[in-house]
C-alpha cells in the first residue's frame, strides 16, 4: 500500500499553516490549527470511495502534521538543544572514513551557513545532492532538520526535522538503500522557499554518526 506523504502549504483564509495528507495524487484530508487545538480533516477517496490506512502509517503523518501546525507543539529551546546536541556530535577533518573524507571535501564550501560549532547547513539543491552523493559514498542520511535562514539567523521549523534509525533484520546495504531513498522523498515533500536551509547527520558503514 502506498504510504501517506505530506505538504505543507499555505492559505489566505487560514493564520498558520497547513498540512495537506496525500496518497500519491490523491488528496486524502488537511491538518490545521483553529486556534484551540489541531483538527484533521479526512476526505472521501476521490472514487467516492473510503481511505484504507493503515494506523501506523497515520499515526506518523499525524505527528509530524501536528508539530508543524501547532505553534505550542515545540518552542524555540527545545529547537536549540536539540540542535546543539547534534552540534556536539563527533566529527572532524579527518574522519577516518574514505567516503565521508571525500563527501566533505566536496560539499563543505557549498553550505550556506555554517554554525560556530562546524555544523553546516546547505540550500535545497545542494542537499538534493548532498543525499544522492551519500549512497553513491556508501554512507547513509540519518538525520535531516530544515530551518529558516533570515538576516543570517536560524528560525527552526516545527515538523521539519526527520531522524531514520536501522531495523535489525536489514542489512548495511539495505539500511543505506532505505534510509538515503527516504531521506530524498522526505526533502522532496517538504515546503520549498528560498530562505530555507538544511543540516545533516550522516552515519558510516563503522556505524560512527558525522555531523555534515
């Protein structure tokens, strides 16, 4: 069955945002703050027709959808120790890997932005690659968060921020396949504005994670 994906878009007759759930290109229902509490709204299937879906799969999209729409979902702190957590990650010139040697070497002076503590954050064709790059190194995006970058500051985007941790029965090779596709299909469902900015963690075959 072909899993929900979402969209976050935009509406003069609504103050915040909006996240619309599709099935590939059927619209399958809206997540919007009212002002008091997040409400989904579920449409019938465009046969007329019912929605099957499976509860796994709506509980993620719901969770995701109600952190981006919900202005109390996720202050500001929790954003920044959050990113300085990941900040504080290993990392470094050198970091005994060929293939993460070799993807920094290549991609380090394309960050827009670059955090005091190392982390960088590139512009959305940049990061289009940055992940394509990645499975070609054998390496995997574990990690993925999008911000907002105006007048040389970071806003964090509630919901925008997406974290892939390894089933035991896959292997390295399946793990990379599956996690650097999801990473690419996450990006591509994300809003597209100028001003925003992505950072990556990225994890080696030794199993080490990478702050790119």
């Amino acid at each position: 069955m072909i899993p929900l994906r979402i969209v976050e878009t935009e509406r003069e007759d609504f103050e915040g945002p909006i996240v619309e759930l599709w099935r590939d290109d059927d619209f399958v229902g809206q997540v919007f703050w009212d002002g008091e509490t997040t409400i989904i709204q579920i449409y019938p299937a465009g046969d007329g027709d019912v929605h099957d879906i499976p509860i796994q799969d709506l509980h993620r999209v719901l969770d995701t959808a109600e952190r981006i729409v919900d202005p109390l979902a996720l202050e500001d702190d929790d954003f920044e120790e959050l990113r300085q957590d990941l900040s504080a990650r290993p990392g470094g010139a050198d970091s005994g890997d060929e293939g993460t040697n070799q993807l920094m070497a290549e991609f380090d002076s394309l960050a827009t932005y670059r955090a005091e503590e190392g982390e960088g954050f590139f512009p959305r064709d940049v990061a289009e690659r940055f992940i394509k790059r990645c499975e070609e190194l054998a390496l995997v995006v574990v990690e993925m968060e999008a911000f907002d970058l105006e007048d040389g500051k970071l806003k964090p985007r509630p919901g925008l921020e997406l974290m892939i941790r390894p089933e035991s029965m896959m292997s390295w090779p399946e793990f990379r396949a599956y996690a650097n596709a999801r990473a690419a299909d996450t990006l591509a469902s994300w809003p597209r504005r100028e001003s925003l900015v992505f950072a990556f963690v990225i994890q080696q075959p030794d199993g080490e994670s990478i702050v790119a």
